[in-house]
C-alpha cells in the first residue's frame, strides 16, 4: 500500500496496524495459527496523532510471506480487522518547556466509558506517547465489554490468558514504534 506523505497540517493520514498477542513461549510474531490481537488505526493530522484501538483479528495483508526487505524496512506486512467499540476518549499534551523540569504531561478525559480500566489504560498511555513523541496523542482504548466484564473474554475464548494491560502494552509498543517513524518522516519532508 502507498500512501502520500506530506508535512502540511492540512493533510491527514490514516494508518491501521495489529499487534499480534504473545504466544504461549512469549513471542509477539504472528503465525498462521496466530489471527487475533489487537488492531486500530492511528490517524495523523499534522503534529498530532488519534489513536483507536481493541480486540480484532488480524489478516496478512498480502498472500504472500513478507520479503526479507520489507521486514528490514519495518514495513507493515499485517492488518487489522475488526470494528472495535470506542471507548473513552482521552487526550494527552506534551510538556512544555516550562515544565519539562517536572515533566508533567497534562492529560483529561474528554469522552467516558463504561469501563473505568479502560479510561485508565487510555489515559496512561496517551500520557506516555505524548511525552516520548512531542505530540497532542488522543487514545480511545476498548477491550471491556467483549464476551466478559475482565476484558479478555475474546481472548480467552479463543484459548489466550491475556490481560487487557498485557494487550495495552503490546498496542502501545506498535503505536510508538509508528507515530516515532512518522515523525521522523515528516521531518526530513521539512528539510
């Protein structure tokens, strides 16, 4: 898939991505057996980044294993699907250089939720993401809600035992992986 890039604010970008769970011996590598995760979409406007993501099934984007290339680009070779409800709807802004010497990260939930776990997994992790990427970060989290009150009934339904926050760390850990690399790309466009 190409996409056009560009550091104008008036351009908006939208990138799905899925973080494959963690496998029985701890690895996060999809395999043909592995189809489930979580998957969301990061939309891009600018210097700021909305973040929507929960449980969903993951397909490979192509018929075809990913080239040796591709894995070495860090290109997305795996996509989501799924319609994940959304969830709260939190918003984190980076520090200011005023207070960057408390490294305070002001943070407010703008949409609730029917699940309290998720508006703090939500909140915690736009609050990381701003700080490590610069940005404004919205997140809307969803994992509760799905086959059980714990949030991991679609999960452990298809045999995992896996955590709505071990889920939230492996999207977050995808999430800062690609806004980094956006970021990175819009600013050699600006050079």
């Amino acid at each position: 898939m190409s996409s056009q890039r560009s550091a104008t604010s008036d351009h908006v970008q939208i990138i799905p991505f899925c973080a494959p769970l963690p496998s029985q011996n701890g690895n996060a590598s999809p395999s043909s057996d592995e189809t489930f995760g979580v998957v969301g979409t990061i939309t891009l406007r600018g210097p700021s980044a909305v973040v929507w993501f929960g449980w969903g099934d993951i397909e490979s984007a192509d018929d075809e294993e990913p080239t040796a290339k591709q894995r070495d680009l860090d290109e997305c070779v795996s996509v989501g699907n799924g319609n994940p409800p959304m969830g709260s709807l939190s918003l984190s802004m980076p520090p200011s250089k005023q207070s960057s010497v408390h490294n305070d990260v002001p943070s407010t939930q703008l949409i609730g939720g029917s699940s309290e776990e998720d508006m703090i997994l939500g909140q915690q992790i736009s609050a990381r993401l701003a700080k490590r990427v610069g940005w404004p970060i919205f997140v809307s989290c969803s994992f509760h809600g799905w086959g059980d009150d714990s949030g991991s009934g679609e999960a452990f339904c298809l045999g995992m035992d896996v955590s709505p926050q071990l889920a939230a760390a492996v999207a977050e850990k995808e999430v800062a992986r690609i806004l980094i690399r956006e970021k990175e790309r819009i600013a050699d466009c600006a050079r």
